[in-house]
C-alpha cells in the first residue's frame, strides 16, 4: 500500500485535478464532470499501464488545469487559452529547456522556439513540479509530449499524438523530397529529422527510429547508417540518466550501434517509383 505522505500527494492531485471534490472532511468523486464520468466509465483495475482511453481523458484533466496550462502547456501555444488536448496537440509548437549557470544558484529556463515565449524557473519547488511533475507526466505517462537532447538547442519538446500512425511509405517519400539530386549520396542528422519531422507530423520519435530501422534492413544498399560512439554522443552528460536521455534522441541499430546520421542514395528513388508502380 502507498504511504501515508503519497497517499496525501495523491489525493491533493485528484483536487486539483477536479476529478475530486471536498465538503470538509468528505471526499467524493466529481460526478458532475462529464470527463471524470467518461473516466470512470472506461477505467480498468489492475493493470500496469494506461489504456489509450484513460491516458487521453488524465491528458484532457490535466492540460485543462488552469496552472498546468500557465506554467506549462501555454508556453508550447500562443493563441489564447487551450480549450483541450487536441488543441494542445495540433496547435502547439517546439520548447526548449536548459540549464542556465549563475551566481545565485541553478536556473531553468523554458522558451518556445518559434514565438520566444519564455518561463525563467527559479526555486527547487518549481523545477520539482513544473520539469519532474508535469513535464513527466505529460512525457512519460500521458504522452502528451516527446523530447529530444541537442546540444545547441537544449532539451526540446512537442506536443504529440501517441495514437496517430504514420507508414513506412510516407517517411520514404520525404527523405526522398528532400533528396540533393546533384549528389550520389545525401546525409541526414536523425536529430534534424526527429525536429523537424515528428514536431510537425505530431509524432512520437520511437515512431520515426522504428521507420528508419524498417527502411534500413529494406533498403541496405541505398540507406547507410552513420554511428556516433557512445561517449561522444553522451559528451555533455554529467550523470546516468542524462546519459539515458541524451541517447534518446539517437537510432539504436539492430548490432546495438547509436547512430547519429544517415545517407540515402540519389538511386534509392528511381528503385522506389519502380517498385511501388509495380505493385
């Protein structure tokens, strides 16, 4: 059983959350919310993970919280208040977090890399809930968002939609959109891809390595993978989890290999329009 102390964490959630309600000490659940209705309607006991129907309606709860969204959620939109996830999700754009060094200690710093909206953290409280709670949660257990590491950017996250699906056949037919024709061989970085790609098509960047894996072992002799060393690749990390984090946001290959860029051959098109106009 949670303890005592987790027990009261949690509970201050579901108040905050609305999906409870207090009358002094009494407890009830929000019957009135038709969310938290739909919640306990599909709600499933016992097991480890969320289904695709609780983690959409926990997501509604919490990005229409209204400090959730100022701390948090509104710093990824910037037309007016979010009305729901699917807004959240369509109309959000990429934000960025570091560290910042200075003398009166460490600060965070968030700012949306497109409009420049920024949230300057100051105190241990604010990084605990603000990049360890709602970040989390939204990252990691509603799925709300994904997040790369690059070095010049920071940590950069984006709204996504873990349910859309996205085929092989669409993510080949990009790479070869973009493809230098005037060159044998045209490099890609798998961060640019992740940033540019995923953020846009709202995409989780598991999706997008699973593609690449896919194209790679379909297509050997077109598409190259290009490996970083672990160490380089984890150069700026000053523990293991930032380790862990940092190689996030690079392909692993199937001998175990992190790799950082990929070559696609000019030739890789012509074979492509030749094999999907006989099929």
């Amino acid at each position: 059983m949670p303890a005592r102390t987790t027990l009261y964490h949690y509970r201050n959630i579901l108040l905050h959350l609305r999906i409870l309600r207090r009358n002094r000490y009494l407890y009830t659940v929000n019957t009135d919310d038709p969310l938290v209705v739909e919640l306990l309607n599909v709600l499933r006991f016992g097991t480890p993970a969320l289904s695709e129907d609780e983690r959409r309606l926990f997501a509604e709860l919490v990005v229409r919280n209204p400090d959730c969204q100022k701390y948090f959620f509104s710093l990824f939109v910037t037309d007016g208040e979010i009305g729901s996830l699917s807004h959240f999700i369509d109309r959000g754009r990429p934000v960025a977090w570091k560290t910042l060094s200075c003398h009166g200690g460490r600060q965070v710093l968030l700012k949306n890399l497109e409009s420049g909206k920024q949230l300057l953290l100051l105190t241990k409280d604010q990084f605990e809930a603000i990049l360890y709670g709602v970040r989390y949660w939204a990252r990691d257990e509603l799925l709300m968002i994904d997040e790369l590491f690059w070095e010049h950017l920071g940590n950069v996250m984006f709204p996504i939609d873990a349910s859309r699906q996205i085929r092989e056949s669409e993510l080949v037919q990009l790479l070869l959109r973009n493809l230098d024709m005037q060159a044998d061989w045209t490099t890609f970085s798998i961060r640019d891809l992740a940033y540019r790609w995923c953020s846009s098509l709202k995409v989780p960047i598991k999706k997008l390595h699973e593609i690449l894996r896919a194209t790679h072992r379909k297509y050997p002799e077109y598409v190259v993978f290009i490996p970083i060393p672990q160490g380089l690749a984890t150069l700026t990390a000053e523990s293991r989890a930032q380790e862990e984090h940092q190689l996030r946001s690079y392909v692993q290959d199937d001998r175990g290999r992190y790799i950082s860029h990929i070559r696609v051959h000019a030739r890789l098109k012509e074979v492509y329009e030749c094999q999907t106009s006989s099929v």
